[in-house]
C-alpha cells in the first residue's frame, strides 16, 4: 500500500512584514485525487506527463466540513476564496520543487497569496488540471480538473488586505 501524507505550514504576514500568526495542518485526500494519483503512477510510470496542480484557500464562513468524496464540482460543505492576487487564477503548484529533496522524501511547494478583500481562511486545496476536464482547474472558482487534497489549518487564519499568507506544503509518499 502506499501511503502519501502531507504535512502544511501557513504563516500570516501583515505588509509591514509582522508574523501575525502561524498555523499547521495534514492533508486528506480526495477518492478523486487518490484515482488520479493511482492513474499517473500506472499510467505514466516515467514520469513524462507531468499533471500541473494549483493551491487556493478554503473561506471560514459557510464551511462545515470536508469529505473524502467531495470532487472539484462539488464540495457542499466548503467554498473557496479567491480574494487574493494573481488575476483571474488559482496559485501553480508548478514552481520549482524546493531543492534538493531531502532523504527523508519530502517534496516542499510554498506558495504566497496576497489578500485582496479582508476574509478568514480555513486551509487549503489542491486541485490537479487533466486533459479529460473541460473545464480550466487554474481558474479562481473553477469545477474543473481533479480535487486531489484539502486540508484544515490547525486555527482558522484572519486575514485584511495586503496580508500575505505563506503556505509551505510538504508531502512524503511510501509504505
């Protein structure tokens, strides 16, 4: 069996540069995106079809909680925000892996979003874009492509315009 578990960072930093908090989490995985995962391994076992994967945050308000079935078109007991900068779409998550990986097989993204309109942010998802979806994953509020993972934050997070929240998602895969 393999097993792939993720372990989240977030720091809020106000504009002056001040570490307004600091949050942990763990991430579960979707059925979508463990199908999608088992996919890419069996599929393209070389690794020659990189499946590009883009992060957004998760709105307090409203959220209930999240579930192993909830998909990309469908999340009833969460929404997103998308009142950060970066145009119309979602964060890449194609940005260079933080090198090199350390032994202990840990893949590092960190990912900066940039608020727009004051919101309280609940944690993060990850959404991954295929060629089968009609629909664009990297577009803020999209249905598209695989949801893949979510993950609460330890504390919910309140943010004003110009905060910059730092996400570091690290993920290890293994027995």
């Amino acid at each position: 069996m393999i097993v792939i578990r993720a372990r989240l960072e977030a720091r809020a930093v106000s504009p002056d540069g001040r570490v307004k908090q600091r949050v942990t989490g763990h991430n579960t995985i979707t059925r979508q995106g463990a199908e999608q995962f088992i996919k890419m391994l069996l599929c393209y076992p070389s690794g020659t079809k990189p499946t590009p994967k883009y992060m957004s945050l998760v709105n307090n308000s409203g959220f209930s909680a999240f579930d192993v079935a909830d998909t990309a078109a469908s999340t009833p007991g969460w929404n997103e925000t998308t009142s950060y900068s970066s145009g119309g779409l979602r964060k890449s998550m194609s940005a260079p892996i933080v090198e090199p990986i350390p032994a202990s097989g840990l893949a590092c993204h960190e990912i900066e979003f940039v608020m727009t309109q004051i919101k309280t942010v609940k944690g993060i998802f990850i959404v991954m874009d295929t060629t089968t979806s009609s629909l664009d994953a990297r577009a803020k509020g999209s249905t598209g492509g695989f949801l893949s993972a979510t993950a609460p934050f330890s504390a919910i997070v309140p943010l004003e315009i110009g905060d910059s929240l730092f996400v570091t998602y690290k993920l290890k895969g293994g027995p």
